[in-house]
C-alpha cells in the first residue's frame, strides 16, 4: 500500500509524479513571493476612504490650490496628488530623503494606478477613494511617478516627477 495521497485521484504513478512537480513548484514560487513581499516591505494599503470624484475641484483637500507637498509637526511630509487622464497633479513633486511621506491620491475620472520605479512606492487609483501610500525614499535622485493601470489612448505618457533631494533641501512641488 502506498502513502501517497494523491493515489485516490490518480492510479498512472507517472501522472502523479508530475502533480506532486507541479505542486512543489507552485509552493517554492508562492513562498519565494511572500519571501521577497516581507523582505522589501511591501504591503497592501489598508487605508479606506471615500470622496466623490465628480466634485473633486470643490473639496477641500483635493482642490488645486491644496494639491502639492505640505509637511507636518512631526517632520514628516503628507503629499497631495490627483491622477486625471492623462498626467498627475502637480506635475513635479520634490521630497527630501530619508523623510517619511504619505501621499494621498485621487482620480478625477478613471482608475489609475501609480509607482515610482526602484521604490515600493506603487498602488492603485480607485475612482470614489482616496488612496494612501506611506513611504520613505533612501536614495537621493529623479524618479517618475508613473500610472501602471491601463486608462486610455494617453496612458503611455501618463507620468510624472519625483525628485528626492538631500535632507536640508526641504520639499516642495510645481
Ligand atoms: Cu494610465
């Protein structure tokens, strides 16, 4: 008698060879995914928030004189963003490094996503919600700020500037 449990689905021992391959195969690739998501602490948001998009121009926090970097009391940096087919708003966003910053993020029209490439910087844009994302940038330098969810015939150029600067430089946007 074998030990083998897949013998009550499968008699050909060669068919159950290839199931336990395929198995193993999908466990290394699933651990190796969880492995490097803890490792790079990367994470879903958990954030819930809703807003309506058809008044986002109206809102107090997404309105366009409000949009742009603003630092908090404790040092950190709260940056505010709308994502509009087919660019984000403000164009160029400057954040010091090693800094924590939150971005808070919401679309005018469609579902956008965004991501800054060698960062963990990257999340969706759901229409209705605001999206937020805290991070800190260890590297100074110029990164895009990129939308990675299909949105339209524009959505390849659909990007913008972030660039982190050294800590004294302080933050700003335009
Ligand atoms: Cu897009």
């Amino acid at each position: 008698m074998s030990l083998d449990p897949l013998r009550t689905i499968c008699e050909d021992p060669l068919e159950r060879k290839w199931v336990w391959l395929s198995l193993i195969m999908a466990f290394v690739m699933g651990g190796l995914l969880g492995f490097y998501a803890l490792s790079s602490n990367i994470h879903p948001p958990s954030n819930v928030e809703t807003i309506d998009s058809s008044r986002l121009h109206l809102s107090e926090e997404f309105a366009e004189d409000n949009l742009g970097v603003k630092r908090n009391d404790d040092g950190s940096l709260t940056v505010t963003l709308v994502a509009a087919r087919y660019g984000f708003y403000p164009p160029r966003i400057e954040v010091p490094v090693d800094t924590p910053v939150t971005f808070r993020i919401a679309s005018a029209d469609v579902l956008h996503g965004v991501h800054v490439p060698f960062t963990n910087m990257a999340t969706m844009i759901v229409p209705g919600y605001i999206s937020e994302v805290t991070t800190t940038f260890p590297r100074t330098g110029e990164f895009s700020l990129l939308c990675n969810e299909y949105c339209g015939l524009g959505h390849d150029s659909m990007w913008s500037r972030l660039v982190v600067v050294p800590e004294s430089a302080g933050g700003e946007s335009s």
